[in-house]
C-alpha cells in the first residue's frame, strides 16, 4: 500500500495521461471483504480503479467464467471456489485499498469466440489502465499462489549495481540470492510480457520475496530502493522507430512461449496499438509500412518448420514459432561499392485481417517488392 500510494502521489512520470485513461473493462471482479463477485461495468457511471493479475495458466484446473456460469458468478463466487493465486491477488488487492481486480480467466468468457476477440482486443488498455498489477513470478499454475514462503534462516549475500566502481551491496538472501527480476516464469509467456510493459506499476510475489517496479523506482521488501539498477523492459515511451520495435520490443517477443500459435499477432496487439502514434505508420502484420526493407532482414534462429496455420504472411517475423533477430545494420563506411546496388524497393502491401481488429490475426498478407536474387 505504501509503493502503490507513493507513486501516484509523487511520480510524475507514473500518473496517468489522456492516453492511459481509457475505458474500463467491460467485467470485474467486485471484491469487498466479505464477498466477491463479477460485475458488469456498464453499470457504473463513475470510474473504478482496479488491480490487474499476471499470471501463468499451467496444466491444472480452475474455476473459469463460461456462458453457463455468467450468471451464478455475477450473484457472488464462493471463497474456495477460487484458486490459490487468485486468493492471494484477492487479498493483495484488498490491502492496497483496491475494491475491484480483473483476471482475465474470469473476466474473459472463454468459450466464448466472439467475447474472446473483443476482450483480448483490449488487453493493453486494460493493464495500462490498472492502478496496481499483481505478477505471480514465481507460479507456474494457478494452485501455488503468489505470496512468498520465506524460509527460517537468513544470511548475507551481495549483488551488482549499475554504478561503476561501486557495485555490490549487501542483503539476505531470502529476498534476493543474485535475483534477476525479470528472469521468471512470466517473462517467458508472451501475453505476459506485454502485461508487464504496459503496467504503470507491478508489484512481483517472488520466491524471493516482493518487488516493486514502476516508471520511477524499483524496490524490494529488504532495500528500500534499487532505482540505480538498470531497467529491464522497454519504457514504450522510447519505441519511437521501427528498428526500436524490432530489437527492443520483437527480438525479445519471439523467445516467449504461447499455447496457441495463432496468437502470435494478438498477444502483441495492445502493445502495437500504443506505440503507433510514436511510430505514426501503418501496423502490417508485426511490421510497420514505413522502412519495410529494414524490417524484412529479420532471420530465425532456429531450425524449426513453420506451423500448418501461421495467422501471419511468410514475410512476416510473427509467421516463425521461435526467436528470431535482426541482422545488424552495417555504418555507410562498411558497405562495399559493390554491395550498394542490391537495392530492394517495396511497391505495395497488402492485409487482410481474419477479424475486425487491425493489429491483431491476418487472414492473409501480400507483398510485392523489387530485389535482386542471389542464388
């Protein structure tokens, strides 16, 4: 509670614009401590601040919002009905003085196509909207929570800073053993990643204990702050030019895992549709239709066949399921005269999508360009 009031207090950078004051949800979770139950915010007129929760789905079964159960969760949901992250989401929620959460496995109709298109669709605004993201770092199903178990003992151990020739402090270990932050199960889940961009503020239930990220200040239970270690994600502030997105925003992207292949482009969506107006071109299937050539000297870094249906064109980075990377740009000193008359020219593209959303699966794509061929 205190992190959460502090930045919206005292961090200019942190306080919400005409940008991230979007519209809400269109479910939430209404949590007052003695009952919590799914609301529809249609039916407010004032706005509501809300927490948010990141979190991995895993293998095991839990309660999920269906057509069949919309109205019996609307009436309240049972305490044990929920699982064991969402109780503790529920509970860090309520001690942060925050009435209403959204979890999208709740919130999000899931056998429902049509409500998953719409609601995903808004998955960005929803988290950049949020006054406080939960992340469940360290669980990897919705059975083991997010608080963190601490053990008995305590030692001393050190850790690197970003300053040179000062670089190591002291701390216990129980809150961090050399802990990288942003090495967790997460990160490595593509949804996530863009939750956790996009987030004003998270707070990270760690093994290794809690963490607190914004714009402004990075914290730990054990030290007050860690504002001089170096920031890990992308400020989205920055991705002002396409080779910006590709290195700092797709590069890392890739590497993340998805359940299912054709979310490529969605899980992506929300992020896209914030950094347009800093790029100011059209969004071309995980591409920019200005300085195409540029974006086109992606390679994949694996050997892996592309997947039956792919959601996005062949030329398109978004149609590989594994890392991909930029070839590096050579200075105008290091080109050959040679070399410099392989000129390729991008005369038009075109996309089709499968859905309404413009940034989110294509039905199909078309490029024609002019090249040299270099057999």
């Amino acid at each position: 509670q205190f992190w959460s009031r502090y930045c919206l207090l005292n961090h200019q950078n942190c306080r919400p614009t005409a940008q991230t004051q979007v519209a809400l949800p269109t479910r939430l979770l209404s949590i007052s401590e003695d009952a919590v139950r799914l609301i529809h915010t249609s039916d407010w007129a004032e706005p509501l601040p809300y927490a948010t929760l990141s979190h991995c789905w895993g293998d095991t079964k839990f309660l999920c919002l269906n057509s069949a159960n919309l109205h019996t969760l609307a009436s309240g949901i049972h305490w044990d009905d929920l699982a064991n992250t969402f109780k503790d989401a529920i509970e860090i929620a309520r001690r942060a003085r925050l009435n209403h959460i959204w979890i999208d496995s709740l919130c999000i109709v899931q056998d429902s196509r049509s409500d998953w298109q719409l609601e995903s669709a808004k998955m960005g605004m929803i988290y950049r909207g949020s006054s406080l993201n939960i992340a469940a770092a360290s669980a990897t199903d919705g059975t083991q929570g997010c608080l963190p178990r601490k053990p008995s003992s305590r030692s001393i151990s050190t850790f690197r800073t970003a300053h040179a020739g000062d670089d190591t402090l002291l701390r216990n270990t129980w809150a961090s053993e050399s802990y990288d932050l942003h090495q967790n199960h997460l990160e490595t889940r593509a949804w996530c990643m863009q939750e956790l961009i996009l987030a004003p503020r998270t707070l990270y239930c760690t093994n290794k204990g809690l963490f607190w990220e914004c714009k402004s200040r990075l914290a730990t239970e054990d030290l007050q702050t860690l504002d001089h270690l170096l920031p890990a994600l992308p400020d989205v502030r920055a991705i002002t030019t396409v080779e910006s997105w590709m290195r700092r925003i797709v590069v890392p992207y890739s590497k993340c895992s998805l359940t299912f292949s054709t979310d490529k482009l969605p899980a992506l969506d929300g992020l896209a549709r914030i950094i347009q107006p800093n790029i100011g071109s059209d969004y071309l299937a995980g591409l920019w239709r200005s300085h195409m050539v540029l974006q086109l000297c992606w390679f994949a870094k694996t050997s892996e066949t592309r997947p039956l249906y792919r959601g996005a064109p062949s030329w398109s980075w978004a149609s590989v399921d594994g890392p991909v990377d930029l070839y590096p740009r050579l200075d105008q000193q290091d080109i050959k005269p040679a070399e410099s008359s392989f000129v390729t020219l991008v005369h038009d593209v075109v996309t089709e999508m499968a859905h309404s959303n413009a940034f989110g699966e294509l039905k199909m794509g078309r490029m024609r360009i002019n090249c040299s061929k270099l057999v």
